[in-house]
C-alpha cells in the first residue's frame, strides 16, 4: 500500500518535484474532462471563505473525472474543536479527531482551508487544524490555506512566472509589503518567498521596519538561496528594491510583533504614513517593465493603483487561471497519478 502524500506547503517538495508539478500543469492546461480520478471522491473543507480556491478546486477535480463534496463552515457544519486533551464543554460540538476519520471513510482526499484566529502568533504559528488532519486522516489532506501556507497559490505564482518569461533567463523578483486596512495573515508571502527562493530566482524582499516574516521562514529561504547560488534580499528601501525588477508581487501582512492588536498595529501604519506602500506607475517605471502579481481579492486603491493592475503587463487573472491547473497537478501528486494517462 503507497503511503499517503500530504501537501502542507510547497516547500514540503524537492524542487524536482515542483518543476515536476509545473510540467504536468501544462500537460493538463487544454484539459476539459478525463477519467483519470474516476471513482474518486474529493472533500473540500472551507472553514474560512474563498472565492477562487473553491472554484478552482471544485473545477479541478471534475476535470480530471472526481467527484466532489464540498463543506462550508456555518450553521450547517459543527464548529471543531483542535487541542488534544481538553475537557469539551465549550462552543465545539465536535473534535478533528473524529471529523478528520469520518471523512477519511467518506472520501480519498481531504483539502482544508483554516485562515488563523489571529489572537495568538504562537498558537496560530503551529498551524494545528491542518496538522490535525494531516495526523488524524488515514487519506491525503491538501492545504487549501492556513496560518502558515498557501501551496496552491504558490504554485500558480510559479507557472505564471514561467510562462510569462518565455526563453528569458530568470532574474530579479520583487515581493513588496503594502498598506491595508487589516492586519491580514501570511500564509501568501511565505510560501511566495520559499517558492521563488528555492525555484532559484534572485528575491527580494521589501517592508517597513517591524514587517518581517517569520524568522524560521526566512533562514529556510536563506538556505534555499545558497543552494541556488542566488541572492536573497530584504530591505525597507522601496527604491532600491524595484530597480531591474523582473516582476513586482505585492501583498500585505501582519506585524508579528503586536499579533493579534489591530487596532495598535493600524493606528501605528497611519502614524508612520504607510499608505505611501502602494504599487503605481512612479514605482513600477525604476523596473525592467516588469509584470505586476498579485494573489487576489485586492484592494485598488490601496494595495495597486488602476494604471498597474489594469495595464498589459498585469498578470493577476493568469495567476487565477493558474490555480485550476496547478491544483490539477497537486491531486495527482497525491493520488501518485503523475505521469499516468
């Protein structure tokens, strides 16, 4: 019996099997329907909201023949409970454990999505939804989103790149921090950053002071660099930063050092005039013209200016098209159809 592969983060792979995973995107890219999941069954659970990752999930799975039960947190779905060993008289009426094995029977695959509660850096830092289910499910759990990652989005950022370069050789990839109105998680800039700096690209990290990602995400992507004998650079000078860029991805984040106080970490942004984080065209003019990323939903206005997002060398409704064929490629990395007709 194969042992189950389950997908937390991207960085969970060698870089051969992302490259992997990004040439059986393009294999599966003209895709409309295949057998190839055939009597297979995909349980989507959203316990947080969605918008492209649901219906990219849902689509790629029907493509490739699977049938699909997908489960939304509200009044039709029990409110779980994650620590071990606690007494449940509290709001949740029902533990991981047992959820995480009733599925098990019901499906061959389980994807989570879990945003975090953002009270406690510690304890959303561990993540304990989706390694609860990845401990307690005798199937695959596919991360759909957590406190820490976000492997389906950064496997579509990947294809995306490559695709838009071409037969030009990679060079500089910018990651800005920008302003927003909430203090959002960082699931997408950390698996952006260990994506880009493990696939060999030459990173660079740019945020206002106090904005650093996690320091353990940081040394990882550190070693991801050495290894590709590429430079990893983070520095709070937007300027430099932007200068020769390749492509500019930008996203907001949390500060880790007052977690869980938004309102201290809101007051501080407008204190400091932040607002002046925004991708527009003054910044986007000291890059190699460089194409603009984003994830999605994003905030115009605020995050990118209607000239960047809306010019040609936007590439955000590639990434969301990505997301169906690279999550494609995820589910038969896990169900080991890799290669498979």
């Amino acid at each position: 019996m194969n042992e189950k592969i389950d997908i937390h983060s991207l960085d969970d792979l060698s870089k051969a099997e992302v490259e992997e995973l990004i040439e059986v995107s393009e294999k599966y890219r003209p895709l409309s329907k295949s057998d190839i999941l055939k009597g297979k069954a995909i349980i989507l659970l959203f316990l947080s909201p969605s918008l492209r990752t649901r219906v990219s999930m849902e689509r790629a799975a029907q493509q490739l023949g699977a049938d699909v039960v997908t489960l939304q947190s509200g009044a039709s779905l029990w409110q779980f409970e994650v620590d071990e060993g606690i007494v449940m008289n509290g709001a949740a009426a029902e533990h991981m454990k047992e959820a995480s094995r009733v599925l098990s029977r019901y499906g061959h695959l389980i994807a989570v999505r879990a945003f975090p509660n953002r009270e406690s850096w510690e304890d959303d830092a561990q993540d304990k939804v989706h390694n609860g289910f990845m401990k307690w499910a005798s199937v695959p759990v596919l991360n759909l989103e957590s406190s820490l990652y976000h492997p389906c989005q950064s496997l579509a950022d990947l294809i995306t790149m490559k695709r838009a370069l071409g037969s030009k050789k990679p060079g500089k990839v910018v990651m800005t921090w920008c302003n927003h109105p909430k203090a959002l998680p960082v699931a997408v800039p950390t698996s952006f950053a260990l994506a880009a700096s493990q696939m060999g690209w030459d990173l660079t990290i740019t945020h206002p002071e106090h904005y650093d990602l996690p320091a353990e995400i940081i040394e990882r992507c550190q070693k991801h660099a050495a290894a590709n004998n590429q430079k990893l650079t983070i520095t709070s000078n937007r300027e430099d930063a932007f200068a020769d860029a390749q492509f500019v991805y930008a996203k907001s984040w949390g500060r880790l050092d007052c977690y869980g106080d938004t309102e201290r970490e809101l007051a501080d942004r407008k204190a400091r005039g932040l607002e002046k984080w925004i991708v527009d065209e003054s910044i986007m003019a000291s890059t190699d013209n460089a194409w603009f990323m984003h994830c999605l939903p994003v905030r115009r206005g605020v995050i990118v200016s209607d000239g960047v997002i809306d010019s040609p060398q936007s590439l955000v409704f590639e990434q969301a098209e990505n997301r169906l064929h690279g999550q494609k490629a995820l589910l038969l990395k896990q169900f080991q159809k890799l290669g498979n007709d």
